[in-house]
C-alpha cells in the first residue's frame, strides 16, 4: 500500500512553461487521499511559492521547499536545516569573488534576497521559484537564518562552480549542480533524500510504501528513498538509470496519471 507520492516540481509535476493541469491535479489528489495516499512536493522552490502554486488547487500537502531545507503543511513550519550563518556568508563572498555575473538567491525565513545590482529579468526569473523576493545592498543585511543559497547561471557552468567551492566549503555544506544553470547550497546532510527521510519517520511510511519522481541530478536522494521511484522522460539520464521506471515526459502530467493509477489500483 502506497502512503506517500513525492515529486519534484520543475521539469518533473510542472510542465515546460512551469505550470500543471489544475482540474486533472483537482481530481487526481482527491482520488489519492481517498486511497490514502498523501502528496508532497520536493522541490528548490520556495515552500510559499509552492502554496502559492496550488492555491484554489489542493491545500492539505507536505511541502519539503528550499531545496528540502524547510517541511511546512497548510501553512506551518515544521522544520528548518539552516546553514551556519558565517558559513553561508563566507560562501556567498567566495561565490561573488568567483564570478560576479552569477545571480545569487539567499533564502532565509520564507524570503529569497538578492543583491540590488541584480537586473530586473534576472529578478523575474528569481521569482518564478519565490514567492517573496527582497533586494540587499549586503547579504549581512539579511535578518533570518540562512537555510539555502541558490546560484543561478544562464553561462550554465553550475558544476564548474561547485568545483570551486568544494575544497574549502564542501565538508560544511550540501552542494549540488541540480541543472547546468542552477547550484544549491544548504546545511550539511541536507538533501531531498534525508529531508524525505524524515518525513517518513514523523508519518511511520517507509520506503517500500513511497512513490517518488524526478528529473534532475539533485532528486537522486529523493528517489533512493523510495521502491517505486519514477523518472519522467525528459529527465536525465542518470536519473533514468537510478530510476525504477521511466514515465512519460513532464508536458504530458504524467505524473499525475502516474498517482492516479496507483490510487485507482489501491482503492480496489
């Protein structure tokens, strides 16, 4: 018996345009608390943005948002991994000395910041992941714990980034290139996979009754706590050989027929 149907949000739930099938994602949810199954998203974007999404669609779900550093339902935190906060800013610094072209996101207390010389159409891609966006003169400025820091890169050299930053940070926190323009950097032992974990452990589902999808390379913990692990078709191919099963693509709400038949299937 399934209890819980994880997915990733972008490339994986969302389609192309990062938008889902409302009326399908109405019925198919109701069907699968119906069989007892519960939803939750796992994914880089923000929990409030991720309400913000569903809004009018479905409200009583998990959220593991900020790259899984924070779990919020129906509008509660629940959990928060934040990053040490000399650490956050030591990489912050090291990332601006790096290359100032990169946009960087600090994530703190349901906020994403970005530095004010950041352009306005990097601003808006900003926002298609967080719901509340703010502008700092200074990353010091920013009054909440850190519990994520995203580097987006349109040159899309995220892994030669993360390269850089290992040797003097990668022992003190979680890095990982999810696509060649997007790098997250949260706590240590903070990934999709240990977030779900313990999620699974506060609901008593284990593995064997989860059902997880994704796309990218950072939803290889996710789907590795999980027997029935679902990659969609236009994932890549790492997560393809990790996975399972290989639905079908992102634009076609495959996921959603996904937990539909599983729903079906346990509803007898």
């Amino acid at each position: 018996m399934i209890g819980l149907a994880v997915s990733d949000m972008d490339g994986t739930f969302l389609d192309g345009a990062g938008e889902f099938d409302r009326g399908l994602a109405r019925e198919v949810l109701a069907e699968a608390a119906e069989a007892g199954i519960e939803f939750v998203a796992c994914t880089g974007k923000q929990c409030e943005r991720v309400e913000e999404l569903f809004d009018g669609v479905w409200e009583d779900f998990w959220i593991l948002g900020d790259s899984a550093a924070r779990i919020k339902r129906a509008g509660e935190v629940r959990w928060e991994g934040a990053l040490e906060r000399e650490r956050a800013l030591g990489i912050l610094a090291d990332l601006r000395e790096l290359d100032p072209d990169p946009t960087l996101i600090a994530c703190a207390g349901g906020t994403a910041y970005v530095h004010v010389s950041t352009p306005e159409e990097r601003r808006a891609v900003v926002r298609r992941s967080y719901r509340s966006v703010r502008t700092v003169a200074d990353y010091e400025e920013v009054p909440a714990d850190f519990v994520k820091l995203t580097v987006f890169d349109p040159a899309g050299r995220s892994s030669r980034i993360k390269a850089a930053l290992e040797p003097a940070h990668g022992e003190h926190a979680y890095i990982v290139d999810s696509e060649r323009s997007w790098l997250d950097v949260t706590a240590p032992g903070v990934d999709k996979g240990k977030t779900l974990a313990r999620l699974q452990d506060h609901l008593g589902v284990g593995p064997e009754r989860t059902l997880a999808f994704g796309d990218t390379l950072n939803d290889l913990p996710l789907m590795a706590r999980a027997e029935f692990s679902m990659c969609v078709a236009n994932g890549y191919r790492e997560v393809k050989d990790a996975a399972h099963f290989v639905i079908g693509p992102n634009d076609e709400s495959s996921v959603l027929h996904t937990i539909r038949r599983f729903a079906r299937a346990q509803a007898g």
